[in-house]
C-alpha cells in the first residue's frame, strides 16, 4: 500500500548515450519503481533541481563520454549544499567508467557504480533494497521549493499506490498532510490554474514548455508551477518522462513536479486535488495542470473545481468529422487547440472543429499552434488569450 519508490534518471551535460537508460528507466517501471526521467545532455544544476522538486529518494546517472568522477561529484556536492542530501547517486557507464574510477566516486559520495555485464534484475534488487524503506528522518527544507517539494510527497504517501481496493482518504488526513510545515496553505489561493487535456501525442507538453517560455520572457520575476501527469503501467511503475520534452522548464523560476495516475483513470492521479490544492496557495502566478493523454469521454477538470480555465489540445488527425461528436471535451474546455497545424489536414480540421464549438455557443476560442516551432505566431496568440484570461 506504501507509495512507489520515485527515483530521477538522467545522462550528464555532453553526452547524448541514452541507449543504456532507456532500457533501464523501462526495467524499473516494470518492477514498481516511478521513474522521472530528465533526458539526455543535462547539467548538474538541471538534475539536482529537478531531483528536488521531484523528491526522489535517488538520482541515476548514466554517464558515457567521461569526466563522470567530477560530474557525479558536482551532483552529490551540489545536494548537501543544497540541505537536500538524503537523496542519493548511483549510476553507470559500461566499460567508461573504471573499477577505479568507481572507488573514487564512492569515497566522493556516490552510493554504488553498475559495470559492463550487470543483469538489470541486479539493477531492479539494488533500488528496491537501498531506497524502498520510507526515508526516517527528513532534514529541514533549506528553500521553499524543497519544503514544497517534501509536502507534496506527503500528500501523495496519504494515498499511498492508489490501489483501488483501498478506501479513499478522509480529507481531514490530506488535510493534516497539507498542513504540516510552514507554508499555509489552507489560505486562499494566489495562483491562476489552467489544465491542459486532450489525446496523447497531441503536443500538450511541448506547448506548455513554450507558454512556461514566453512567461518566463514576460515576467522577469514571477514563477510558474507544472503539475503533470503520466500513466502507471502494469506493476504500478510509471516512466515520468515530460521533464525531457520541457526545455525550457528547467528554470529555478519554474517548479515542476510529475506524478502517476497510480490507478485511478480519467487523467489524473489520487492525490492530484491536495496537490493542486497546495500549489495553488503557493504564490506562483500561474499553475498548469497537464493530464495524461486522454479519451473521448475524459473530464478530468469537472470534479476539481479548482481549474480557473481549461486548454483541449487536439492533433488535426482525430479522424472523421463524426469523432468530433463524442469528445466531451470540446463541449467543456475556454480554449481548443489544434496542435500540428502544419499538417495536411489541419484546415480541415480547423473547420470542422469550429462549426463544433458554434453549436455550443458559449463562445471558445479556437487557436492554432505549432509548439514544436521556434516563435510559432499560434502559441503567441494562446499565450495572449491565457494571460487575457484574468
Ligand atoms: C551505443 C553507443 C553509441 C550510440 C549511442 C546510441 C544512444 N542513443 O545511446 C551512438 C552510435 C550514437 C554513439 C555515438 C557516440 N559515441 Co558511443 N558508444 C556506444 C557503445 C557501443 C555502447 C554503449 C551502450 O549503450 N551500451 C549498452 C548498455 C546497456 O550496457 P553497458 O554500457 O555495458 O552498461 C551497463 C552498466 O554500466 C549499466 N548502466 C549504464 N548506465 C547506467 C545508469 C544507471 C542509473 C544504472 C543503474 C546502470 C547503468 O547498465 C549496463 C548493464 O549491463 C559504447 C561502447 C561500449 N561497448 O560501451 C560507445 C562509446 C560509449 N561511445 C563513444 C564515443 C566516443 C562516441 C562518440 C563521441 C563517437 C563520435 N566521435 O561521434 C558519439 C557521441 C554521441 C553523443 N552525442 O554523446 C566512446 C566513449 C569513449 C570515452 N568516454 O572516452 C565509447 C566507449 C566507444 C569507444 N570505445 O570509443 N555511441
């Protein structure tokens, strides 16, 4: 019933080998674990931020093209500095990374070092037996992103898996979860939240790292939140993986944090009301709120009550006009979306969806984007809309 063990992966600044990883983000979920995954080519201060916004009992670094004994070390050092020590390094390299080399870095601080030749079970034992028993002592949280980031890890350990058997949490014990610690977060919220929904693979993560761009252009000092959500697999692991799509997000004005459906359908997790709950009273400008990709019938917003406005991002190939009939989305969201909009059948689906949006008459707005292009007019104009949106 305890929560899944979280942990960060990630491959160091100059090094694109994400080969090994991959296939090892992959055994981990299949063995329980919820990992987070940061992509390829990241610093030291992207992954030691990210590790503890995320919370994770441990970071795994996988590290090919050398200077790894200094690299692993900037990481553990940069963790006690940063009072957050409790997270731990391991990681890997195949034949790169020494027998020797691997000394040093023990002595430097790193928990284990995995060779050439290792079974991925081995791999699998190791974090379960190192970083499966709950953490006893928490330190003091040195900055309001870490107590933030402890707070919300005990909202979510309120729920534990999300083991559907298990009965659904009093609110008075999320509620005692919330109030722990210094923030106040039963005072009113101070955050615009927006969710984003719609169909996996439609460019919800991209397009939210490029309106997190733009703010971050606009407002020299404000700070935004991401909540997003990926789906639990079969043996209650999750692959956290927007973090690697959002570039620009890795920003010390930007809190993120990723969390498993862990059971629940519909687009969002357990825990997801409390945890947006908190950010929402955490003086951020702005929180977004991504879901899973979803189906037609999914209203992941309706039962929160606490979303100011909600995004439907689509990709013009949802098939025929009659499709457009059964997503309930497009009779519920302020904004629709069509993502991709250089595609062929963009235009078409721009028609089809606006005719859609005029029988609802409660007067959309319907952009089109393409996220994954650099200064794309289409995210300008829904940046403009969101921020209109006061
Ligand atoms: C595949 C590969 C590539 C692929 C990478 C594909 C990809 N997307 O990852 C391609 C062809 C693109 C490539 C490119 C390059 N490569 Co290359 N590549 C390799 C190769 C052959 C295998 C690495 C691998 O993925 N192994 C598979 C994994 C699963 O097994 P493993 O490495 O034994 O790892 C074990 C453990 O260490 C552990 N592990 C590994 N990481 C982690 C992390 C965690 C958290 C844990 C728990 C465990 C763990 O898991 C495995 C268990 O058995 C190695 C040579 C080698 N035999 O190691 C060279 C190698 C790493 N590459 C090398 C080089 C030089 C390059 C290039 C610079 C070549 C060039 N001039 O362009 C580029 C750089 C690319 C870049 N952007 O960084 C050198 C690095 C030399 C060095 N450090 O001094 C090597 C060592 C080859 C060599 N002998 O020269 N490469």
């Amino acid at each position: 019933m305890s929560s899944p063990i979280r942990i960060l992966t990630a491959v160091p600044i100059c090094d694109g080998h994400d080969s090994a990883i991959n296939t090892i983000n992959l055994e981990f979920i299949r063995h329980g674990i919820e990992v987070i995954y940061l992509g390829y080519h990241r610093s030291v201060s992207d992954i030691v931020r990210a590790g503890i916004q995320e919370d994770v009992r441990a970071i795994g670094i996988s590290s090919y093209n050398g200077g790894h004994i200094e690299f692993f070390a900037a990481v553990v050092d940069l963790l006690r500095k940063k009072g957050a020590d409790d997270i731990k390094v391991f990681g890997g390299g195949g034949g790169t990374i020494t027998r020797d080399d691997a000394t040093k870095m023990r002595r430097k601080g790193v928990d284990e070092i995995f060779f050439a030749g290792t079974s991925l079970d081995d791999m699998v034992k190791f974090v379960h037996q190192r970083y499966g028993k709950p953490r006893s002592r928490r330190p003091r949280p040195q900055s309001f992103d870490q107590e933030l980031a402890h707070k919300l890890t005990q909202i979510e350990e309120v729920y534990g898996s999300g083991n559907r058997k298990r009965p659904t949490p009093r609110f008075s014990r999320a509620k005692r979860a919330l109030n722990c610690g210094g923030l106040t977060p039963l005072s009113p919220r101070t955050s615009k939240v927006i969710g984003f929904t719609g169909p996996g693979g439609a460019g919800k993560t991209t397009l939210i790292d490029e309106l997190v761009l733009r703010f971050l252009h606009r407002n020299s000092k404000g700070r935004i939140a991401i909540l997003s959500h990926d789906p639990s697999v079969v043996g209650e692991g999750a692959l956290l993986g927007d973090r690697a799509t959002m570039i620009n997000s890795q920003h010390d004005r930007v809190f993120m944090r990723s969390m498993a459906t862990r059971g629940q359908a519909g687009g969002l997790s357990p825990a997801t009301h409390d945890c947006l709950a908190l950010l929402a009273q955490s003086n951020f400008d702005y929180v977004i709120i991504e879901t899973v990709g979803t189906g037609q019938e999914a209203m992941p917003f309706q039962k929160n009550g606490i979303v100011d406005s909600t995004v439907l991002v689509m990709n013009p190939d949802y098939g025929s006009r009659l499709q457009l009939q059964k997503i309930v989305m497009l009779d519920l969201a302020d904004i629709v979306v069509v993502n991709k909009s250089d595609l062929q059948r963009a235009r078409t689906a721009h028609t089809e969806i606006e005719q859609r949006l005029d029988q609802n008459r409660r007067h959309q707005q319907l952009v089109d984007t393409v996220a994954k292009r650099h200064r794309d007019s289409g995210a300008d104009r829904l940046f403009e809309l969101i921020s209109d949106r006061q």
